[in-house]
C-alpha cells in the first residue's frame, strides 16, 4: 500500500523503477524490460574461472511463444534476438512459465 493508501503491485514498482530520475534529471537505472518474449538460452562466461556467470540471453519475441500456452499456433516463430548485460541477468517466470527478462 501506498502513502496515499492506494493499492500498488509488483508492476507499480517496476514502473516506478524504471521512470526514476537521478538529481541530473538521467534515468536513475539503465533498465529494460521486455514483454511477451521467451528466453531460448542463458549464456554464460566460463573463462573467468570460479562458477559460471550470467552474461546475457538468446530470446524470441512473439505472442504466446511457450509451447503449453493453448493460444499458440503450430509453426509460429517469434522474432530471434540477443540480449546481453554488463552487470546482471535476470529471468523471471510467470505461473504459466513465460519467461520475462530483465538485463541491467
């Protein structure tokens, strides 16, 4: 809940990450969020020694990619791409295992 006692969700809160504004008047965060988009791979560096590190993620982008979503059409490909991150990866997935991505 709010300060202004309004109800507010995790999407709130990705909203108001990603309009913050530093005292410059920049983008507070380098953040980018993307929507409808299945992640294909997750790439690593595995040079550095020591565990494996996220590096970035092959994805394709379209509607209803995930082949257990009812609504996807057989032979349907979403358009391939290659996002990487110089800090961090992050891959969250819905209750109907679409992936969501956020590289910083």
């Amino acid at each position: 809940m709010t300060s202004n006692r309004k109800r507010s969700g995790p999407v709130d809160l990705l909203k108001a990450t990603v309009n913050a504004k530093g005292k410059d008047g920049k983008p507070k965060y380098r953040l980018d969020i993307m929507l409808n988009t299945l992640v294909t791979k997750v790439r690593f560096d595995t040079k550095r020694g020591g565990s494996p590190r996220a590096i970035g993620v092959d994805f394709e982008l379209g509607e209803s990619l995930y082949g257990a979503d009812p609504r996807r059409q057989a032979g349907h490909v979403g358009k391939g791409g290659l996002v990487t991150a110089r800090r961090e990866v992050i891959i969250s997935a819905g209750m109907s295992h679409a992936l969501h991505i956020v590289v910083s």
